[in-house]
C-alpha cells in the first residue's frame, strides 16, 4: 500500500469524525435550552387547589405571561420569593405551603416561561433575568419595611444571586447552589468547549459581591451538583454559612429535618 492511499485511508475517519464533533457542538450551540431546561406545561385551566389563601396571579414581560402563586397571610412577617429548578412546574414545586404558613411568611413563586401556565419559551440569560426582575418588581412593594427572602433551589440559585445583588434583600437562600453553570457543564460535558454555553450564570461571581446573610444549603450525596460548588461559593462569599447534609442528594433536602429545623431559624432571626 502506497503511502499517499494510507494517508487517505487515515484521514478519512478523521474527517468524518471531525464533521460529527462539529455538528454536535452546533446543536449544543443551537439547541442547548434542552439540556437545561426540562418544563412541564400545564393546561390554562388548571385548578391548583392549594387554599384559599394561596392566590394564582401572572406577571406579564415581553412576549409572554408568567404563572405565579402567591401564599398571602394576613399579617406575614415578610415573603420569601422562591425561584424553583429546571423541571417540573409549579404544581409540583409549591408544596410546602404550611411550612411558611407556620413561620409566618408569604411565600411567591413563578413558573418560567414554558413551564406550568407560563407561555412563551426560554432563549436566553438576560430574558430569564428580566423575567425574575420583572416578577420581584410586581410583588416586592408589598412588602415594604417587611422581611425579604430570595431563595433559589438548584437552577434558581444563579438567578436568585444576581437578584439579590439588585435587591439586598434582608436574606439569600441558595440551596444545591452551583457556582457557575459553566464549571457545572465542564464537569459533566467536558469535551464541549465551555465558549458554547450560552448560559453561563455565574453564582460565585454574584455571591462575592452580596453583603447581606447568605444561607448555602448543599447535600453531600449530590451527583447532579457535586457539593463543591457550595464551597467554592462560601469561598469567596465570607458571611456564607453553609449547611451540608451527609445523606442528602440532589432533591430530597427537604425530606430531612435538619434542613427544615435551619430554614425555620434563619426565618425566625430576621
């Protein structure tokens, strides 16, 4: 075999494999809100059921309509504004609503676009943070000289952070926190170049420069995301306390009571 056919023979397979590379990274580039993002519609007429003081409201941004809840008590200590995670909707997300009724607060939810009653759908990082900006300015003059949480779970944490550096509110809960959506991808997508995300949230970048009380709240068993991420954040986040569960995993802290117990003191304090 001559060696101009060899090279050939070679390069061929290279080639080949090279053009697939490039196509899957175009479809990572073009077609990335599947992996992220995992909503649940739910239909327009949807009866949540939650209790008469859990009221249905939307909040209208551009192009679209979010779905919110909205536990109203009669005399709530404060609201916590909860920015759930990458699937479900808010069906299955505001569950907990006598855990807030016993400590007193308000508790407000929206559903993303696309997900539960929400129209439209999700294209960008900016339009997801205008969203949240666009829900925490409808519902948080209510609360004037009241107490003011923000809490983001897995997803929702790197929106929960950059809201907080807008808001100061009195109390930022990050729970399975990540410190950026790019570290997290490089873990479990290492070979697409980190350039390719268009999502890069970056939540240690926003935790270093909040000044209020930062909770992290991590499971040790966490495989979705590992739970160095919540310490890279109390890194560079000083005040952070951090509270790690040994045998908690990715979506199952709330069944746990010392995770219950730290929410309800950290409510209690303000």
């Amino acid at each position: 075999m001559n060696k101009v056919r060899l090279k050939s023979l070679l390069l061929g397979p290279a080639l080949l494999l090279f053009a697939a590379y490039g196509a899957a990274l175009m479809w990572v580039w073009l077609r990335q809100e599947r992996l992220l993002f995992h909503p649940e519609p739910l239909a327009a007429g949807y009866a949540f059921n939650l209790g008469a003081d859990v009221h249905e409201e939307t909040v209208e941004v551009t192009g679209a309509r979010l779905s919110a809840l909205h536990l109203r008590l009669p005399a709530p200590k404060g609201v916590v504004f909860f920015l759930h995670g990458n699937a479900g909707n808010l069906a299955s997300w505001f569950v907990n609503a006598d855990f807030y009724r016993a400590a007193n607060f308000d508790l407000y939810m929206i559903d993303y676009r696309g997900y539960g009653k929400s129209s439209g759908q999700i294209d960008g990082e900016d339009q997801l943070r205008a969203d949240v900006s666009a829900a925490w300015d409808q519902v948080a003059p209510r609360y004037q000289g009241l107490k003011r949480v923000i809490y983001g779970r897995s997803l929702g944490s790197g929106l929960a952070a950059g809201l907080a550096v807008q808001t100061a509110p009195d109390l930022t809960i990050l729970v399975s926190p990540y410190s950026s959506m790019q570290a997290l991808a490089k873990e479990h997508y290492p070979v697409v170049p980190s350039a390719l995300l268009r999502y890069p949230l970056r939540t240690a970048d926003d935790a270093a420069r909040l000044h209020g009380p930062l909770l992290l709240v991590h499971g040790d068993r966490d495989l979705v995301v590992p739970p160095h991420h919540s310490a890279d954040i109390q890194a560079v986040a000083p005040q952070a306390k951090l509270l790690r569960l040994p045998e908690a995993g990715h979506g199952d802290l709330q069944d746990f009571e010392v995770y219950r117990q730290t929410l309800r003191e950290a409510l209690a304090a303000l």
